[in-house]
C-alpha cells in the first residue's frame, strides 16, 4: 500500500510540473500538487518504524 501511495505522488507531481508549464490547467495544477503532497505526508507517517 505504501508504494502505491509513492506511485501516485509521483504521478501528481509529474502531472502538475507538465502543467505548470503548459499553463493550461488553472486551479487544477494545484489540486494535483495539494494531492500529491498529502499522499506523501500519508507515506511517511504509515511507515512502520519497528527495528528488525
């Protein structure tokens, strides 16, 4: 689940840097990147953090 959280952040932020410079998207560019980063946020905090 986690890698999937990374998949889809990565492809959020990919899709609002082709939209930041295409200008074409307006206020979607940053509803990408406001997703993006909370995927992101989600990631990290999930991680467990158990030593093995």
């Amino acid at each position: 689940m986690r890698s999937l959280l990374y998949i889809v952040a990565v492809i959020l932020i990919i899709g609002w840097a082709i939209g930041t410079f295409a200008y074409a998207a307006g206020g979607l560019i940053h509803v990408l990147l406001v997703i993006a980063i909370i995927s992101l946020i989600l990631g990290f905090l999930r991680r467990d953090t158990t030593v093995v």
